[in-house]
C-alpha cells in the first residue's frame, strides 16, 4: 500500500465500501503492516471509526499504526467512551498525548477541563492532570478552573487547589 495509493482514498476510506474496509472484509489488511508512512490517518476521527468496526480492530495489532496513534493529531476527549473498552491502547494513549515527561504538551485549557471529566485520565498511573496543571500558563489555569467539573469532581479540585498553592508559594 503505497502513500500515494493511501492518501488518494477519500475520507470515506473507513467506512462501508471504502478501501481500508474492502481490505478487512477480504481478509487482507495484511498488506497495511508494510505500510511506513501513516500520515494518510488525519485526526482523532479515523480512530473513532475504527474503534467502531469489528472488521477494522486489527490494525489495532500493526505497531506502525499502534506508534501512529500517539501523535497528538489524535489526541481527543471525544474519544474516551469509545477507548474504554481497550484499556492498555488507552492508558497508552493517554501517556503519550498527556504526559509532559513522555513528550506530551500542554493543552488548551479548555481541553483539560474535558479530559478532567474522564476516569481513566484521573486514575492513569502518572498523575497526568497534575502534571498538565504544571504546564499550564496562569491566564489558562483560570481558564481551566472555570470550565472544569470542580462540583463533581473532588479528584480535579484538589489537583487545582493543590497546584494554586504552589503558585502562591513560588
């Protein structure tokens, strides 16, 4: 599968009668592991789709893809519900879009304050929103107080409390 041949198909690749689900239904997505250029996969959408299609679940198992999906193209709150169900690609996942040490960055206030508002990302292994909250500017951390889920989340208002405190000491 050349990037020539990849990135001519249509966004409707995924779908029923696309390209990529023509490959799944005729048992031949193997010819995808020699792929080496991904860049053809646009955004947190394609990951979405293929999380929704059974006959699409194993490009899951292509290491290239796998590598791929940590780009921050991919990176979205939107997609929470739909990675539950595959608990190690989203812990995985969530590391590299959301861990500052592991080349993750920052992100919008507004973002932050969605992904505040999803389990995993509160009970991850690094403390990814306290990290976040270190990164972020003092303008986006007032943005963040007033849009995340302090009221339901006890969790997110003491990562804020905790990281307005150190401020106040710096």
């Amino acid at each position: 599968a050349s990037m020539r041949f990849l990135g001519s198909l249509s966004e409707e690749r995924l779908s029923p009668g696309g390209a990529i689900a023509s490959l799944a239904q005729a048992d031949a997505l193997e010819v995808l592991h020699r792929c080496t250029n991904w860049d053809w996969l646009r955004d947190h959408r394609f990951l979405a789709q293929l999380l929704d299609d059974e006959l699409l679940l194993p490009l899951l198992q292509i290491p290239g893809l796998r590598n791929e999906l940590s780009h921050q193209r991919f990176r979205s709150p939107e997609l929470a519900s739909a990675l539950a169900p595959f608990p190690v690609l989203f812990n995985e996942l969530l590391k590299a879009w959301l861990c500052c040490s592991q080349g993750g960055c920052a992100v919008p206030a507004s973002e932050l304050a969605l992904w505040s508002d999803v389990d995993k990302f509160l009970r991850h292994d690094e403390p990814l929103l306290d990290e976040q909250l270190r990164c972020v500017s003092a303008e986006d951390l007032c943005a963040f107080a007033r849009a995340a889920p302090l009221e339901r989340r006890p969790a997110v208002r003491s990562s804020l409390r905790a990281r307005l405190e150190a401020l106040s000491v710096e």
